[in-house]
C-alpha cells in the first residue's frame, strides 16, 4: 500500500526501523498528489524540489524527523509563497518563518507545500479563495469546508499526511468533519500565533489536521508552548499529549449542551452524534444535560468581533509596502482604494466594511462594546458547564458537505455553517472534530468534543478512545 | 506680546516624548537615530504579515518613573489600544497606542520662573509660581519619517515602532511665557530621571499646541485651533504670541475662529491654515487584541520606584538651604546634573559656599567647560573660594589665579605660591607701605582731611602699585584711615 495512506505514527515507526526512507514517503505522496490533485486543488503550491532534497538530510532521532506537513497558505514559511489565498498578496514570499512552522522545522518534519483557503481564512466553503475552489474528496461536487478547506481536503484525500489550518470560527473543526478528518483547534494561546497572517487576533489560533487522533497529539507536543515572540501565548511549561492511550473514558461526565441539538437539525447528523454519546456511555461514561444559554447570540458577536479585528489587520494591505501595487495611481490614496478594490476579494470587503462600520464612533458603543460584554457572558456559560462535566459533546457542523456555489450568494447562510463551533473561540476553549459516521450518501460527519481551557489531555483521551473503538478514520474516499 | 487685558488666552499642550530605551516598543530592534535608513527592521516594525508585537518593558517603566515624577494617579493595569489611520508612514496604518486605560493619569508639572523667556522672569507671571495639571501620559509607537523628493517619496523606518510618550496638559497655561516654562520645567523633570534627552530642537521632544481665546471672566473655551510644526520652546512661544493676537484681532471685528489645524511658520512669523477640522477624525480605537493588559503592580512599578531622582524642586530647595545659592543660581544648577554635581563637589569642604557657585556659574561657564572631562578639580574652586574668605589673596589677585587655572590647571594655592601672590596683610610692613604714600602725595592727603574722603584712593592705589597688588586691600583702607586722622 502507498505510505501516503499511513499515519505519522506507524511511519515513525517504519522510518526508525529503516523499513523505509523519508524519500519514499515524498514518493508515495506526489504519486497520489499527481492522480488526485487535479481534482482536489487542495494546494496553492507544492515544495516539490526543496522536499525531495529535505528528505535526503533529515534527522529521525527528531519527534517528527522525516515527515512531511503541509501548511494553510496563511503560515510564513521562510522563502516559500504566502498568499492567504488572495490577490493583494500576489507574489509575496514570506521574509521569515512562523513559530510554528520554525518549531516543525526543528522537530524533522519537512514543508510539503501549500493549502487553499478561503482568502484571509475568511469562509466556511474555501470557495473565497482567489487561487481557485478545492472539493471534497468524498464528493467533488461538494466543498470541502473551510476555510482551511486545502488542509482538510489534502489529509482527507490522502494526498498529505497532515496538515496545519487555522481556526478563527471553527476553520480547522469544520472542514475536518466535512472531509473525516480529525482537527484539533487548541486553547487560545496554546500555540503561538506569530507568523500566522491575522484574520481575528483574539480568536485566531493554529492546529493540526490530521488523520488520527495520535497524529493531532503529536504535533500539539510538538507545536504548543510558550512564545516570548506571541504575548498571547500561555506562559505554562510545554507538555507532551496522549502519552498514555488506555482507551478509557470511564467515569469522564459529557454534557450535552441543549442549545446544539435543535429541533429541525439535520437528521442523519444528529443520529450520529447521539449515537456517539450513546457509546460514550457505554464504556463507563456519564452523560449530563447543561445549558449555554448565550449560544444563540455567539454568530452576531463573533460577526462584530472578529471583523473589527480584521479590519484593523487587514489595513496593512495598501501596495505600498508588499504584495500587489495597484499601477497607475494618481496619488497615495488612489494607491490605496486601487490597490485594495483590486486586490480583495467580495468577501474579505464585506467583512473589512463591517469592521469598520462597528468600530465607528456612534456605533461602537452598540456593536463593538456590547459584543466585547456579551463574549464575556459567553465565556460563563463555558465556565459554569464545566462545573458540570469534563468534556462538552456536540456535532462539529450542523450539516454535512454542501455542494459548491450553493450559497456562495447568501453570506448569512453561509455564516451559519459555523454555528457550533464559533462560541469555542470566543471562549477560548480548545475543541477537536473527529469523523463519528457517515450519511447514506457516503459523507463525513464529525463530533465536536470542547474542554475547559488547556484541557486538550482530555479532549485528545476522549478522542483517540472513540477513534480506535471505530473504523471511521480508516475508511477511504472514492478514488 | 501681552494679551489686553480684556481677552485671555487658554492653551493646552500634548508633548510627545522620545525614550531612552536601547530597542523599540514593540520588537528588539535598535532604538537609535541618524544611521543608514530602514537599518533597524524587523517584521515586526514594518508590519509584516504575521508579525506580532512584544511591549518593551524599559518603555512602560520609564512612563511609570515620569508619572511618579509627575504625581500622576498611576494605573495597576494599563492596556495598549489600536488607532486607526491611513499613511504611508506607519506600517500596519494603525498605530498601537493607549486610549481608555493609559499608564498615567492626573499629576502636574510646576512652572520654574527662571524657565520663563529671560526678560520676563521678573514680572508676576513669572513669579506666579503656577503647577499646570496634566490630564494624562500614555505610551504608544512612533511611526516611521518620510522624505520628499521632486518627485516621488521615501520612508526610514528606523524610527517606526520606537518608544513614544504623549504627555498631555490639562488647558491651565494662559501665556505663551508659560507654554514656554511649562516645556523647560518638563524637560529638567525628564532628565533627571534619564527618561529623554527632550531636545525639541533634535526631534526628541515634540509638541502640539491647542489654544484659543476668551473674553476675561467668561467660563466657556473659545473654539480651540491647534498648532504643529513648533519645533523649539521659543518657536513654540512665538507662535502662541502670533496666533493669540490673530485670534484677538478676529473676535474683536466679530469674526468667528475657524476650527482647524494650522502650521507655524517660523521664517513667516505667521501661522497658516492646515486642515479644518468640521469632519474629525475617527480613529475608531479598540484594545489591541495582541497585547495582554499591562499589570504595572507586579514590579514594574516598583522598579521605576528605586529609580526615581532628586525632583528638580527639591534639589532646588535643597541647593539654596545647603549652599546658600541664590534661586536663580538654583535654578541652573539644577537644569545641569553634571554641572551641579560638579558644584556639589567643589562647594562641600569649602567654608564660603555662596561664592564657589559664583566662580562656577559666572567664571567657570563662560569658558564653555565640560563639566564631566575638564582636567579642572572641583575641589580647586572651593580653595580659589577660601583663599579670597581668609584674606589669602584679594579679589583681583583671584582673578588671576583663576586665569592661570585656566591655562594651567593646578591647586590655587600653589598657583599662588608660583606667582607670589599671597596678600600682605602684615601690620608693619603695610604701615611702612601707608605711611610712604601719605610722605608721596602731600596734596592727597590734604584734600582727605579737607573732606574730600574720595582722595584717599590716590593714596590706597600708591600702596597697591608699591606692593605689586598684594596688600590687603581692606587693611590698607583701615591703617590710611587711621593714620590720617592722626
């Protein structure tokens, strides 16, 4: 069988024992990478010389030595393209490396290439993109989620091993459960962010996609800790996740927030998720019902909120600097609305216009700051439940893959792609997605396991014992 | 100049402030002036993609250090905030800077009358003795400097993310003599605590000003016109002296004040209009999301605690209690450290005090000394000081030793001992001294003891010639006086 449909850990495991040789990993995935990326478009672009030559001088003794990561086209990787999947960052190459991509550097692993999105990780679909739309590996005619849709797509479809994405709204959770993959979206200042082009500062975090559960835990050991470089990173000692895998739940208390089981939800996913806590209690877990009550105002606070910030973030794109420069212009600000009304797409102005608009003197007050107070009543409902039980257990996605161009027209639909995963970033809590069945029609669908903030050890526990005692993540997209 | 009585003015100033940190606000790189442009970059300070900012702590420490200075109300925990604008010399076009929670609240600075313009330092305003209130002093970065060439632009970023702190006064100053103290007085505060060298001249210190006039009693502010381009104390008095009597002149032929910005012109003498300001600038301000609220009460505030400097009041006091200084004297003393310490040291084993600040502020400044380098001890003008109090030598032999330690620095007793001018102060030798310019100059004497008292210097100027300078001058004036009314 090709070694792209292996997991890191048993390829760790070939490569020390000298079964194999990191250039047959590289091999193996660009054979599939040529029969299936045609299809996918799950890259914006490929390392394929810089990998080869990587694979000839790696260290195995390294956590990740030898192993091959793609990166969301939003990750500054020293010399390689970063183009967040827009225009206005045209030809940019990254000037510096990320930490995170610096910290899989140092742990072996080496820099596959590049993912879709949607432009400034600002989507659900990864149809934003300005490089083109990718598709589901399940269903071409579907999406794959986003908008680390790229990420998502390439481990799903086995054409990379894993993958890091960013989750700002649920970027990393969405598209795994849509394309059966496992993604884990960590605490809020678990990872540093510094190299990660910003879409929403407070809410932005980065995680791996991966195929496994352990996978997704061994990049986190691999990923996460403090930052001098990111003022927002957590200042605890750095961890080392799922070193133990005894595949035990007993005695954890899942809570079942009502406010994500509604009525008129689709019913294949909830089945599927109730079947899930159904196993849960089985093997020796408690099942308790709790409240979030503010969920339904978490899509209009994080649609004030992270727009805000993104409007600020995103000003640094005027053409003056880097990327694109608008030609022609009469003077500095014709640069700017040239520049900028070129460069981005429909998308990323609407969110920059609404940013700009909550933020305005007369409005702030209404929108920016009574959001900022409601996300502090959000972040209780966290608290409070979690008094209550370990671990909170809720579908990833409301539904499963939709098919493309169906709501490229209705934003607000669209936003509502995000709904059970938006309220863990404003929290700050870390979740993971991972495949817990599939429709009739053959597509994913993904349970969402949210923990107390830095409860990953948990979540990943959790996880990987629902994983194992499943064939989900074995099983394989059509071909 | 001065305001008729039937108007005053009101004026506000916001002083930005350059740190003496060795990096920047936000990222390490260097926080120096004057190398090759865009030299001192990171991604950080150019706004990269990505980058994230760090804060500086010396940064928030020197702020805290001049807020206790200050007495400000200092705050526990501080945030960082965005301000939002467009240009191409701030490189994320927002600048991180602080709005809702600032380092520092409240606090004053008091006036130094001898900060005043020279020729105004007598009169009551002057000597007022007013403590202008400031509203605030908060941190934020500096943006980077654009040059203009015929036909396109550059940017340095060197100075782009470096340390800035706005101080901004309360609208209390009511002349253009007082912005004009309100800046020196600042600036000797400033640089007793090594927070800047404040030299508005080198951009180190910069200010806007914010003034507008009002009939005398009225309570309500006159529509308020904002000055820039000032770029020294005097030029800053100069406009505020122009701009006053423009705003006078307008209100008395009923004309309405425009509100608006307007730019000196120092060549011109004028101010002119910038930008009116009917459609104000919205910065849309928010927490800066990248940045942890700054918690000051976990030592950084204590850290600026044990560095905090004698005030300039206080040495002030201090140097007139101790040393017996007049208040003037005091005053440039302590607008110098260098230099005080320096006096401090020259003055401490001396009996006659008083005069050792004469010799160093009138003799020794104007050779243009550096007081940190010069060869010349200290020491060596308490001994010029007590040569003259204990009669050793008179005042015009020490001027010449104080020429020679110019020219060849040693200890004035020795200086004396090489020139042979210790004074005579023997009563018998300046007796035979006196009683040959009485035998010399019988018409002198005549005219004295007719009661033309004035005579007796013909006879006190023989015995100084006859003793080659050296006779105690106030002996000889006592002996002639006895022996002539003999």
């Amino acid at each position: 069988m090709s070694l792209a449909y292996e997991t890191i850990a048993t390829l760790r495991h070939r490569l020390l024992s000298k079964e194999i040789h990191p250039r047959d990993i590289l091999k193996d995935l660009f054979t599939q990478i040529d029969a299936r990326e045609k299809t996918l478009h799950a890259y914006t672009y490929l390392n394929r010389e810089s990998a080869l030559a990587a694979a000839e001088k790696t260290d195995l003794s390294l956590p990740l030595g030898g192993i091959p990561i793609a990166l969301k086209d939003n990750l500054n990787a020293l010399g390689d393209p970063c183009t967040c999947a827009s225009k206005i960052l045209e030809g940019y190459k990254a000037p510096y490396d990320a930490t995170a991509v610096s910290l899989l550097r140092q742990a072996g692993s080496i820099l596959l290439g590049r993912t879709n999105m949607d432009e400034f990780a600002m989507g659900s679909s990864t149809e934003n993109s300005a490089l083109g739309l990718t598709r589901n590996p399940w269903d071409p005619t579907r999406i794959p989620g986003g908008s680390s849709g790229g990420s998502a797509a390439a481990v799903a479809g086995r054409i990379a091993l894993a993958a890091l994405g960013s989750d700002t709204g649920g970027s990393i959770r969405q598209p795994a459960a849509l394309c059966g993959c496992v993604g884990l979206k960590p605490t809020y200042g678990r990872i540093s962010r510094y190299g990660l082009v910003a879409f929403a500062s407070s809410l932005d975090q980065i995680g791996p996609l991966t195929r496994t559960v352990e996978d997704s835990a061994l990049l986190l050991s691999v990923l996460a800790g403090h930052d001098p470089r990111d003022n927002t990173t957590d200042l605890r000692p750095p961890e080392k996740f799922l070193t133990q895998k005894n595949g035990s739940v007993q005695g954890l208390r899942f809570g079942l927030p009502k406010e994500y089981f509604l009525p008129g939800m689709d019913s294949e996913t909830e089945s599927a998720i109730r079947s899930a806590a159904d196993w849960f209690k089985k093997n020796g877990a408690t099942l308790v019902d709790v409240s979030l009550p503010h969920t339904p105002t978490a899509i209009a606070v994080y649609y004030i909120l992270a727009t805000a910030e993104a409007s600020a973030n995103l000003a640094r794109f005027d053409g003056v600097r880097y990327g694109r420069r608008a030609t022609d212009a009469r003077d500095v600000l014709d640069l700017y609305h040239r520049t900028r009304s070129e460069g981005f797409g429909a998308e990323v102005k609407r969110r920059i216009i609404l940013g700009t608009f909550v933020l305005s003197q007369g409005y702030a007050d209404a929108y920016y700051r009574q959001a900022q107070k409601v996300r502090a009543l959000l972040r209780q409902d966290f608290e409070k439940a979690f008094t209550q039980c370990d671990l909170l257990l809720t579908p990833t996605s409301p539904e499963p893959a939709f098919p493309l161009g169906e709501r490229t027209q209705d934003p607000l639909k669209m936003y509502l792609a995000d709904v059970f995963t938006i309220s863990t970033n404003l929290a700050g809590n870390g979740a993971i997605s991972l495949p817990c069945g599939f429709t009739k029609s053959n597509l994913p669908i993904g349970l969402q396991l949210i923990g107390p903030r830095f409860g990953e050890e948990t979540i990943l526990r959790a996880a990987h014992a629902f994983e194992q005692a499943h064939d989900f993540f074995q099983r394989l997209p059509p071909s | 100049m001065s305001t008729p009585a039937k108007w005053e003015a009101v004026i506000g100033l916001e002083v930005h402030v350059q740190l003496l940190t060795q990096t920047k606000m936000f990222c390490g790189c260097t926080n120096h002036y004057g190398d090759a442009p865009t030299s001192h970059v990171c991604p950080v300070c150019l706004g990269l993609p990505g980058s994230l900012p760090v804060p500086n702590e010396e940064a928030i420490r020197l702020t805290l250090l001049t807020g206790l200075m200050l007495g400000c109300t200092l705050a526990p925990v501080a945030r960082f905030d965005r301000k939002n604008y467009f240009y191409p010399d701030m490189p994320k076009n927002y600048q991180i800077s602080q709005y809702d929670d600032p380092l520092c609240a409240g606090g004053q600075v008091p006036l130094d009358p001898f900060l005043f313009p020279k020729e105004i330092q007598d009169t009551a305003e002057a000597k007022a003795g007013r403590a202008i209130r400031l509203t605030r002093i908060h941190l934020e970065e500096d943006v980077a400097k654009s040059f203009h060439f015929e036909d396109r632009s550059g940017i340095d970023f060197n100075r782009a993310g470096t340390p800035l702190m706005e101080i901004v006064s309360e609208a209390d100053l009511r002349t253009p003599g007082e912005a004009f103290s309100f800046l020196g007085s600042l600036r000797q505060v400033l640089l007793a605590g090594h927070v800047s060298h404040a030299d508005m001249e080198k951009g180190q210190m910069r200010c806007d000003v914010n003034v507008s006039v009002r009939p005398i009693g009225q309570k309500e502010f006159g529509t308020k016109v904002e000055l820039k381009n000032l770029n020294s104390t005097s030029g800053v008095r100069r406009a505020l002296t122009y701009e006053i009597a423009r705003q006078i002149t307008a209100c008395e032929k009923g004309e309405a004040i425009a509100h608006e910005t307007r730019r000196w012109d120092d060549e011109a003498g004028a101010t002119f209009t910038m930008r009116t300001k009917e459609k104000a600038h919205d910065y849309r301000y928010f927490p800066d999301p990248d940045l942890l609220p700054v918690r000051t009460d976990q030592g950084l505030l204590e850290a600026a605690r044990t560095r905090l400097p004698e005030l300039p009041s206080v040495l002030q006091a201090r140097l007139i209690q101790a040393f017996g200084v007049t208040a003037y004297q005091a005053s440039v003393l302590g607008a110098d450290r260098i230099l005080c310490a320096y006096f401090e040291k020259a003055a401490a084993q001396a009996k006659s005090k008083a005069t050792v600040a004469n010799w160093i502020l009138n003799d020794f400044l104007s050779t243009q000394p550096d007081p940190a380098t010069t060869p010349i001890l200290p020491e060596f003008f308490g001994e010029l000081a007590d040569l003259v109090a204990d009669g050793t030598i008179n005042s015009a032999q020490a001027k010449k030793v104080f020429a020679e330690l110019m020219a060849n620095p040693a200890s004035p007793r020795e200086i004396v001992k090489r020139l042979g001018l210790a004074q005579i102060s023997d009563v018998s030798a300046l007796g035979t001294y006196c009683d040959e310019a009485i035998a010399a100059n019988p018409r002198s004497v005549e005219d004295y003891r007719a009661g033309k008292t004035n005579a007796i210097n013909a006879l006190k100027g023989f015995v100084m010639k006859k003793s080659q300078g050296k006779a105690n001058p106030l002996q000889v004036d006592e002996i002639l006086k006895a022996k002539l009314s003999a």
